[in-house]
C-alpha cells in the first residue's frame, strides 16, 4: 500500500471518526431537546385543555348569573311555576344544546322544573354542591360524579352509558361525570329562593378533546373518571375512539395521590409521551382525570428521521466531513437551542415571544410554529382569565360593600367560638363591638365583646345553635359604657353543611333598637292615657245623667210645696236614680277589679235552663221567640257559676233589646274540640262593621242615654279570659249577630 492510499486511508480514519461521533451525538442532542421539548409542549397542552374544559362552564355561568337577576326568573322561582320555567329552561336548551342538564331548584334544593323530565319536586344535590351555593349565596363550578338514578331521572342516563372492557370482564359504567354550574337566585328581598343548574355531561362528549385538537393539531386528549376514560379523541388500530379502556395502574396511583403525573404511558396497547392532571369535585377528593399526550412512535419517528439524514450527510460528505459537519451541527442545534429557551420563558410566564420560524420546512419549522401558536392561544386564554377574575373581584368587592352596609353588627363563628368574618357596621363606631376599626380574625368572640352582660350565657347559646343546627332569636337589655339603656335584637343562626342538623359555622347577628323600644313606650303610654280619658269620660257621662235627675228632685223638694202624692212620686224618682249609680258603679268595680273565679263544676246546659225564664216578661207581647238547641250527653265543667250566669243574662238581653218584628234568639251549647262552646244568636239588626272593633271597650254603647252602661261586653270578655277563654263575634247589620264563648274543657289543665 503506498503512502498515498494509506493517507487517503488515513484521512477517512481520521475523517470518518469524527463525523460517526458528531452524527451519534447531534442523534442524541437532538432527540434529548425534542423529547424536553415535546413533555414541555404537552405541559403546556394541558393547560390550554384545562382552558377548554372550563369554556362550556363560563359560558353557562356567565349566561346564568345574568338570568338569575331577572325579575321575572326570580317571580317564577318564588311562585314555583314550573310550566314557565321549563319553556324558558327548553329556550336556553336551544341556543346551548350542549348543556345536558337544565334544572331549577327551590331553596331546599328540590327541583321544580327540569328542561328534560316534566317531574319535579325530587331533591338536586350534587355531593351537596347545590346546597353549598344555596348557603353562600354564590355561583359556583365544580366537577361532580352523578349517580345513575339522577341520570336516568333527568333523561341522559342513555348519553351517559360508557361500555367498559377490563380485566374481570365487559360491563357499562353508568355513572356520569358532569361539569356543573349552580347558580342561586335571590328573590326581590334578596333571600334566596332557589337555583338553576346547568351541568356538561362529560362521558362522550368530544369537546374538550376535538376543540384543543383543532386549536393545537395532532394534540390527544382523553378525560377518564377515576380509572375509566369516558371521553377522548385517542383512537385505537380500527380508528376507534378508546372510550371505556383502563388508564394504566401506575398512573392512577400517581393521579390517586394528587401529584398528576408526566411521562410515557401505554393505553389501549400504544404508547404516548403524556401529561395527567387530577380532577377534583367541590370537596377535593380526586374522581378522575384529564390527559394530554402525543404518540410516542411519532417522536421515534422523527428520531430515525434524523439519524438517517446525519447519515446520509455523513456518507456523502466523507471528504467535506468536518466543515459539513460542523455546519449541519450548528444548524440543527441553534433553533433547538433557542425554541428551548424561549420555551422555558413561557413556562415562567413570559407569552410576548415569538419561536421565530426557521425558512427551511422541516420538523423544527413545524415545531416553531406549533410554538407560536400554542403561545397564542395561552396568551388568549390568559387574556380571557384575566377579565373573568377582574370581573369576579367586583363582584367580590360588590357583595363586601354591602355585607359590611348592613346596619347590624355580623359576625360568623367556628365551633370553638372563634371570629371567621365580620362586617364593619355600615364603618360606624359600634357600642358593642371594635371590629370597625380592628382585625378582628381568629379572635375569641365572646372575649371580644366589649359588653358584660352581653356576655353572660352567651357560649351556651351559641353551642346550642351548633348542637340543634336550630335558629335562636332574642331581645335583651344591656348597660352601655355612658350609663344608657341599650336594647338589642340578636339573632343566631347555622351555616349547615347539608349532611345533617350539625352546622358548621354559625351566624350572630344584633341590632340596636333602642329608638324602636322608646318610640313603643311612647305610643304605649299615649294609648293609656286616651284610654283612662275615654274610661273617665263615659263614667262621667253615665252617672251625670241620674244625678241631674236626682238633683232636679231635690231643689223641687226644697223650693216648693208638693202633695204627698207627689214626694212619694219623686222619691221613688229619686230611689232609681241613685240605684243607677250604685248599678254603674259596680260593674265599674266589676271591670277593674277582675275577681278570681270560684271554680265548681257546673252542668252549663241545666244553667241555661235556669236563665232562659227570666226573659219571658221581656219578650211577652212581642213576636219574638227564644229557641234552646242544647247538646246533648255534654258533662260539666269547672267554672264559677254566677259569672258564666252574668256573661249569658247580659248577651241574652243584649239579644232581646237587638230583635225587631218577628225576632228569634237561639242558645245553643255544644263540643268544639277542646272547647265548651256557649252561642247566643239573633237575627236582630246587627253591628256596623265600623262599630265592631269597639264592642268591647268600657263604655262604648249605642243604646239611647239610661238604657246601657256600655261595661256589660267587657265584663263579660275579662270574665272568660279568666277562665282561659275567648269570647268571638260574627255580625252583620240588618241579619242578625251571633256570640260564641268557648270554655275549657278542663280549666286545670289550660
């Protein structure tokens, strides 16, 4: 071999070697940064999926929130028309017909109208996600595992059907995962009155997949409930979607354990560089999750793609092998290097950059431009959360302002009587608490306080409300720190979690109605002074008249010369006169000093039987006539006799003097529940109703002057109340009015 050949030979050596290492080493560069580069891509990936995901549910939160302030959607709730909101219900369904779940419910949760089912009044929870937007009064989103039983009660148990092929053999997963929306409605005083539930069944439904995949081409996406996928664009070899296979074990156990997972994976006997992200429901337990992946025979395929290109450069350039080599190494390393980079100021938050598309249309050209565009559809997505969370600050802010405007004092308590919000009393100094000018977070409540006897029993209420999950309302009056009287009205009430009566917080609530209470006193003693005038007025007007008469006697008497004839005639004037007085004077005695009745029992029909004679005189000669319609087999009772014979000789004679023409008066005694029943009827000439608020009053009478007092009605009412009775009038004028007195059954018992 000549010297020449062994250079040539040489020259290849030593030429061949290092373009054999450059060609294995820029392999190795290139598939360690595309493979860097394709689980960065995928990361990203799922965050945009994650963006899709939540789409559907903005939009049906947003459309709800503005729903929920119509007058006529709050009307409809409160009056529970279930006909109206199930057409409106069926025209949101229209211009959403994505949504799978339209429902409204009442603020226990029970449904009143559903867009698919004509049944209501079946209980909406949702692993107590309703009641949770019911009790804070907030829109909320959350992803949640249906039953069967609501599926099938709502229609959609067939859509939601996912056919699943595992190791113990074929079965039909029937449950569902929904994406749901719980909007609580508030009625025009701003209590809550319900909700409206929109919910995006998630098991196959192709959304969220197809719409990332058209966004980011090539990109896969499957969402699995718990280890069951139950939606996805990944297909198998016949170019079926992979709906109802298994998500790896290893996997799941990563997903299980709330860390996600990033790394290759095999489903449905294929191969994916993936990304997993747990999926969480409103308590935080994990029920499923969402991936996003690329198959991994297309990165070994780009990988045998580079090495056959380095190895072609490197045979064809043996004699070039150094500079081309070089060369080829600067130009493929430089755009990896610099998408690497600039992938990495994306992954730190930086979206105003560009990847910069290399001329050439090679994979990395494609790569850059999948870069480019993934960049602006985060940048997009940012953009829209952004204005989504300025949006829900206000409202947050919106819904603080009027919380701490309420003129109460507020304050939401833990178990351990700890403060975990407030309000700020309209920013008012308030003569109970310092929270106006203070955090108050974390403190002990009842230490708080700034009052002693605000505080004593206090803790006691208060774990009672925790215990019963019950309401309690009371009014107290305090000392303040200046001396004055102050009256609050305080009111406790639970947050309750909806697992039971056991709350989880609890609400107090007081009010200063100090003014209300002095303003009360006020009327109070204003009514007892007109009432003493009126009292004092009548009395005056009923024993005037006599007294006159009697008066009018005497000066006669003194004045002139009169007949015996005529002295016997006006001292017998004079006799009536006086007796009158003396008549107005006890029952006046008899109203005010309220004797104690002297219980026996008493047959009250035999009672009546007694009485009922004595008005044969005043109804002789008139065509009146007195019936009795007494019931029979009725026992005796315990009652003061002479006061019941008052009552009923009073309404009898208030009867007879009431009757005109062909008069009838009825008495009657029967059983009315618990009650004696005593009624006096007439078909007289009845009461004005302008009249009847006033029957019972002292001394309000229409009979002519000298032939009532005007004491007999409310006599006879102070009478039965102190036998823990009621008196009740029915009249109408020109037909007639009929008095009913119930009495105990059992007076000891009452």
């Amino acid at each position: 071999m000549n010297i020449g050949s062994k250079l040539i030979l040489s020259f290849l050596a030593v030429t061949l070697l290092p373009t054999i290492l450059l060609a294995i080493l820029t392999t190795a560069i290139i598939s360690s940064s595309k493979k860097d580069d394709a689980q960065e891509t995928i990361n990203n990936n799922l965050k945009a999926a994650w963006m899709q995901y939540y789409a559907r549910a903005y939009q049906m939160q947003y459309g709800m929130l503005q729903a929920s302030t119509e007058i006529y959607i709050k009307d409809a709730i409160v009056k529970k028309d279930r006909e109206f909101l199930r057409s409106q219900l069926s025209l949101w369904k229209k211009h959403r017909p994505y949504v799978d779940l339209w429902a409204v419910v009442d603020k226990n949760a029970r449904t009143i109208a559903s867009s698919s089912t004509p049944s209501s009044g079946y209980r909406l929870s949702f692993n107590g996600l309703v009641e949770k937007a019911l009790q804070k009064k907030t829109s909320f989103i959350s992803t949640e595992i249906v039953p069967y039983e609501v599926l099938k009660e709502e229609g959609i148990d067939e859509a939601a059907a996912v056919p699943v092929a595992s190791e113990g053999g074929e079965y039909v997963l029937k449950d569902g995962m929904m994406l749901l929306v719980v909007t609580p409605v508030m009625d025009r005083d701003e209590n809550v009155a319900g909700a409206i539930i929109s919910g995006d069944l998630m098991n196959n439904d192709a959304f969220v997949s197809d719409a990332l995949a058209y966004s980011i081409p090539g990109s896969l996406v499957t969402i699995a409930m718990n280890n069951i996928q139950i939606a996805t664009n990944v297909v198998n070899e016949v170019g079926e979607r992979t709906i109802g296979h298994m998500i790896p074990a290893n996997v799941l156990e990563e997903i299980n354990s709330n860390k996600g997972f990033r790394g290759e994976t095999s489903i449905a006997h294929r191969y994916y560089i993936t990304a997993f992200d747990p999926i969480l429901d409103s308590e935080g337990r994990i029920i499923g999750s969402l991936f996003v992946g690329v198959p991994k025979e297309k990165f070994v395929e780009l990988q045998y793609k580079n090495i056959k290109a380095v190895t072609t450069i490197a045979l064809v350039g043996l004699f070039l092998a150094t500079g081309v080599a070089y060369l080829i190494t600067y130009m493929i390393t430089r755009p990896i290097k610099s998408l690497t980079k600039k992938a990495q100021l994306v992954s730190s938050g930086n979206l105003d950059i560009r990847a910069g598309v290399p001329k050439w249309n090679d994979e990395i050209a494609e790569l850059a431009r999948t870069f480019d565009m993934m960049v602006r559809n985060l940048r997009d997505n940012e953009e829209r959360i952004s204005q989504s969370q300025v949006h829900l600050r206000q409202q947050k802010n919106l819904i603080e302002s009027i919380i701490n405007s309420l003129p109460y004092c507020l304050y939401v308590l833990e178990r351990n009587l700890s403060i975990v919000a407030w309000n700020r009393h309209s920013v008012e100094p308030c003569p109970i608490c310092n929270c106006s000018s203070e955090d108050c977070f974390d403190l002990n409540f009842i230490a708080h306080l700034r009052n002693l006897e605000l505080k004593k029993g206090l803790d006691k209420l208060i774990d009672g409300v925790f215990d019963t999950g019950e309401a309690r309302s009371l009014e107290q009056k305090i000392t303040a720190r200046d001396g004055r009287d102050l009256y609050l009205s305080t009111s406790i009430f639970p947050i309750l979690s909806g697992k039971g009566r056991e709350a989880d917080y609890v609400v107090w609530m007081a009010e200063d109605i100090t003014k209300k209470k002095e303003l009360e006193a006020s009327i109070l003693s204003s009514e007892k002074l007109a009432a003493v005038g009126q009292l004092a007025a009548g009395l005056a007007h009923e024993i005037n008249n006599p007294l006159g008469g009697i008066l009018n006697c005497f000066y006669n008497f003194k004045r002139r010369k009169l007949t015996d004839e005529r002295k016997e005639e006006y001292l017998d004037f004079m006799e009536d006169g006086i007796k009158r007085v003396q008549n107005i004077v006890r029952q006046l005695l008899d109203f005010s000093q309220q004797h104690v009745p002297e219980l026996s029992l008493t047959d009250i029909n035999g009672m009546i039987e007694g009485v009922i004679p004595l008005f044969v005189h005043s109804i002789k000669g008139r065509d009146v006539r007195l019936v009795k319609n007494l019931g029979q087999g009725l026992p005796s009772i315990l009652v003061d006799r002479h006061q019941i014979e008052q009552i009923l000789v009073n309404l009898i004679l208030n009867a007879v003097q009431a009757v005109e023409g062909e008069g009838l008066i009825e008495v009657s005694t029967r059983f009315e529940g618990s009650w004696y029943c005593i009624e006096v009827a007439d078909n007289g000439c009845g009461i004005p109703p302008q009249n009847l608020p006033r029957i019972f009053d002292p001394f309000f009478t229409t009979k002519g002057v000298g032939k009532g007092t005007g004491l007999g009605l409310s006599v006879s009412r102070g009478i039965i109340e102190r036998h823990k009775g009621r008196i009740e009038v029915e009249s109408r004028a020109g037909r007639g009015t009929v008095f009913k007195v119930f009495l105990p059954i059992n007076l000891e018992r009452v």
